[in-house]
C-alpha cells in the first residue's frame, strides 16, 4: 500500500475512532442521568421528571444554538414527537422495573436498526439472542416481571428505533444542534400535559428544578448531541451496535446508584443482549 493510500485512510480512521467516542460517552452520561431521574418520581411523577427534562435541555439547547424557525420543520417536528416519547415511556418504565431492565429491554430498538436490511444468516443468529435473552429477563412465564413496566420499555424501544432514523436526518438537515434544539422543545411540549398532571405544583420548586437541570445535562443535552455527531460520522447501523454496552451500564448504574440488586438471571440475560449486539458489531461489514 503506498503512501498516499495510507494518508488518505488517516483522517477517515480518526473521524471513526472519535464517533466511537462520543457514542460511548453518550451511552454512560444517561444512565446516571436516569438514575437521578428515578429519586424525583416522588414528587414529580414519571411524566412530570420527563418533562423538566425536555424542558430545561431545550432551554439550553436553544440558548447555545438560537435555531431559526426555517428548513425542514416537519422533519424537527417529527424527530420531537419521537423525542418526548420514547423519554417518557422510558421513565414509566424505570418507575416500575429496574434500571438495568428496563434499558434492556429497550436497547431491542437499535439492535433492530442494526440488522433491518440484512441477507445474512448470523445477523439472525443475534437477533434470536438477544430476542432469548429479554424473554428470559421478563421471565419465561411472564410473571416475574411488573407488565405495565415492560410495555413501556417496548414502546421506548420503538420509540428509539424512530429516534435513531430522524436523528440522522434531522442532522443532516440543520447546522450544527440547532434541529435537536428545535425537536427539544417539541418534545416538552408533548410531555407537558400529562407533566403537569402527575407533578401537579411541584414543577416549580427550585431544589427540584436543580435536581432536573443535571438531569437535563447528563440525559439529554450532553448525550444527544453527541449523538448527533456521531450519526454524522457513522452510518446507522454501525451507530446501533455501538451502543451494546447500554444495558451493562445502566445495571451498574442502578446497582451503584439506586441499590437494585439483580439476580443471576437477570445478570444473564442482560449479558445475552449484550453479547448480541457486540457480536452484530464485531461482524458488521457495514
């Protein structure tokens, strides 16, 4: 290979290698962000915490990229739609199963992404384990697992599924953050009804709002966007198994930060999905 080859290999090399990066930041920074979340359910409600989240992300989302009410709207608006639900089915979920679980569970969205539109064989292979391994994190006999807390996690994984596709887009669409900061604020405004109801007058207190702020932070201002620049970088595909180390985290995160203990099914069964999604990366030729 000569040299001019290799130079010209360099820089797309490095563009990948900091993609990697910045999806691994942005699958650790939301489950401690998640984590938080889960001690305000209390006094704000699934709903209420989801909201203050889109909220004051949006917030500063837009105090740092003033986004203009031109270009592709509609494509912002859908991206925001997909925004706010898949955060508020999400806390639903972690309100009744554990973080680790629930995050599980809905990592079955990008793996999805991950292998639609693939002829291979093996790619079943790890759609079939990872399939194996939420069944046996529900239990096999769907007793053992609190529901309603599981549809939720379904729906946030369908949800991020459409999260992962109009992000692309919506990047590609709008300079730099400012269609993220225009689907935030969409987002909130989705959420905001059943906010308000679940949170009644807390919405307003200030130990709360500093508490939502960080939560706001790490969840959704620092994650996504970085997830938008990776998603400029990577195709979607590649983006999707990147993320195989989300259920791990979150577990920890639940374990560390919220005490929730996990058994040794659950400990393998998240440990399936994970080697699934790792396993489709590894031989992705995407």
């Amino acid at each position: 290979m000569n040299r001019e080859a290799v130079g010209l290999r360099e820089p797309e090399s490095r563009e990948r290698a900091v993609a990697v990066g910045l999806v691994i930041v942005a699958a650790a920074s939301p489950q401690a962000g998640a984590a938080l979340a889960v001690t305000l359910f209390d006094e704000l409600g699934p709903a209420g915490a989801a909201f203050l989240r889109l909220a004051l992300a949006a917030i500063v989302l837009w105090a740092i990229w003033r986004p203009r009410l031109t270009g592709d709207l509609r494509l912002a608006g859908a991206f925001g739609v997909a925004l706010g639900l898949m955060n508020w089915s999400f806390y639903e979920s972690i309100d009744r199963i554990p973080l680790g679980v629930a995050v599980t569970i809905e990592f079955a969205g990008p793996l999805l992404v991950a292998v639609f539109g693939s002829r291979r064989p093996l790619d079943g292979v790890w759609i079939a384990l990872a399939a194996a391994g939420i069944v046996l994190l529900v239990g096999p006999g769907g007793g053992s697992m609190d529901a309603a807390g599981v549809g939720f996690a379904l729906a946030a994984a369908a949800f991020w599924m459409a999260y992962i596709y109009l992000s692309k887009r919506t990047g590609a669409a709008f300079p730099g953050g400012s269609g993220l900061a225009l689907a935030m604020a969409v987002g909130a405004l989705i959420v905001l009804p059943a906010g308000v109801i679940q949170a009644e007058g807390a919405l307003a207190e200030p130990d709360l709002l500093g508490a939502a702020l960080v939560v706001a932070l790490a969840s959704s201002v620092l994650p996504y966007s970085l997830d938008l620049e990776a998603l400029r970088r990577l195709p979607e595909a590649v983006f999707g198994v990147l993320m195989s180390l989300d259920p791990a985290i979150a577990a920890l995160a639940g374990f560390v930060l919220l005490g929730q203990d996990l058994g040794a099914r659950e400990v393998l069964a998240i440990g399936m999905v994970v080697v699934a999604s790792a396993g489709a990366a590894s031989l992705s030729h995407r």
